[in-house]
C-alpha cells in the first residue's frame, strides 16, 4: 500500500513538473524567441564604449574633468539646439572644474525665459547660475514640428533611462551609417523610410534624428585637448552626459570603500573583543 502511495505521489509531481514545462515552453513561444527572425533582431548592434572605455568606469573609476569640460561644449554647440537638459542647473558645471566668474560667464551665454517688468509679457533674458538649461522650443508641439515628428528627449537622465547608457550614445552617435545592401536582400520591405536615418544601435533601427557629429572638428577644442574626431566628440558628450545623469557616481564609490574600510576595521575590533571576553571566562572555568 505505501509503495502504491509512492509511485502515486511520484506521477504527481512528474505530471506537475511537465505542467510547468509546458507552461514555460509557450510562454518562450509566445515570447517570439523562435519566431521568425526580424529585421531588428538581425541587424541591430550592442552598444560598446570607445577604445579604452572611459575613466569613471570600475570600483576605482574617478572623473575626467577635462573630458566632461568638452562634452559640455559638444552639447552646447551641438546637441543644445534640440535636446533640453532641463534637470541640470547652471552652477553645477562648478562641478566640472569651472571656476565661480566661468560659471556666470556661461550662464550669460544661455537666453532663458523670463517676463518683461514693464509689460508683464514673455521674453528673454541671459541666464543666471541658479537657472537651469534651457529648452531650445517653447513646447512639444513645436519641438516635433521641427523634428519630424519626432520630440527630441531631454538628456538630463538619458544614460540612466537606456541599457547600457554611456555605450549607447557612444554607439548611436559614431552608428549612423548607410542602410547595408544585406539588409535589403534578405527584408526587402525594410528599406529606411524617407527622412528617417538608418543606426544599428537604435531599437527599430531607424530615428528621426540626423547624425549631429558629422565631421571630425565640428566643435574646436582649446589647446592641449585631443583632436575633435567624431569618435572623441562622441566619447566626450556621452562621459558628460553620464555626469548630468549620475553626478554623485564617482563619490559613491569613493564612499563605498570607505564603508568597507570601516566594516572591516569593525569585524576585526569585534574578533578581538570577542577573544578578551571569552579569554577572561575560559580562564575563570579553567581556576
């Protein structure tokens, strides 16, 4: 009887277990992971880093000062006439190595909205360090009506909004490239609409933004900085916009092995405390 039971028992838990395989099996299914392969799923790249990765990266990784002081000018000079950094304020480029008087300078470099006293009516004004940047349209409407459509997003957070960040601008800013003729042959219908732009490191492959770093010395870096390639220009933006999105990166980990530090300390202060007291009673039981 109780070997009955057991095989009993045992079809059970067999049946369960095929039950949940099943289940798991069409949930795969459902999933498309064996359907039909997809252009985007052929085509679309990993993002990567540029060679040598960037500075801030690992347990020990600190900021390139000079780096995000050239992403900060490849996104005003660039990136500023159509993405807004609306979280960001003015002062923070403090952060960045920029003294009190630059930061003011640049400030005053910025128009940001502001009211006319005299009439009460919208206008402009130059931007004081507590402002923050501003967008370069008024609204949304506007913005996808220069843009095809398409509102460009505010960068504040970008590298924490995508998998991967840093890479991922990295990538989609040196990925623009013409539609491979592969492509074409195998996704006949997949050709690039008209005013989209083929990238493979975007998710469907194209966007409505036109490569904005487009030739080596776009922007014009100081003396003493690397040549302004594509590549560097892209590096450069993607490490500053890692800041604007994760300014306390660096000094978390620098608090992280602080903690450590003190843990350890601790955990070896409790051992030895540990030792004394048990030291004092083994000898009492000993007397």
């Amino acid at each position: 009887m109780i070997r009955l039971i057991s095989i009993v028992i045992g079809l059970g838990f067999t049946l369960v277990v095929l039950i949940a395989f099943g289940t798991g099996l069409a949930n795969v299914i459902s999933d498309g992971q064996f359907k039909e392969a997809t252009v985007e799923s052929v085509f679309h790249e990993h993002a990567h880093g540029p060679e040598g990765g960037f500075s801030f990266e690992g347990v020990l990784g600190t900021w390139d000062k000079q780096q995000l002081q050239r992403g900060y000018q490849v996104y005003k000079e660039v990136c500023s006439a159509c993405h807004s950094l609306n979280y960001v304020a003015i002062r923070d480029l403090g952060q960045l190595g920029y003294s009190e008087a630059q930061v003011k300078a640049e400030a005053a470099s910025w128009q940001v909205p502001g009211i006319d006293p005299a009439t009460g009516e919208a206008t402009t004004r130059p931007g004081l360090p507590t402002d923050h940047f501003p967008s370069p349209y008024p609204n949304n409407v506007a913005a996808a009506a220069a843009n095809n459509n398409a509102v460009p997003p505010d960068l504040s957070l970008i590298t924490k909004a995508r998998h991967n960040g840093t890479n991922y601008v990295y990538s989609l800013l040196t990925g623009f490239e013409e539609q491979p003729a592969e492509l074409l042959e195998q996704f006949p219908d997949a050709k690039t609409p008209a005013g989209l732009y083929f990238n493979p490191y975007f998710a469907n492959l194209n966007l409505a933004m036109a490569p904005p770093l487009n030739s080596d010395g776009q922007v014009t870096y100081a003396e003493g900085n690397p040549e302004p390639t594509i590549s560097q220009m892209s590096a450069d933006v993607a490490a500053f916009l890692t800041w604007t999105a994760e300014p306390k990166l660096v000094k978390r980990k620098q608090t992280g092995w602080a903690v450590l530090g003190f843990l350890l300390f601790a955990t070896v202060l409790a051992y030895l405390s540990k030792i004394q007291v048990w030291s004092s009673l083994k000898k009492r039981d000993d007397d």
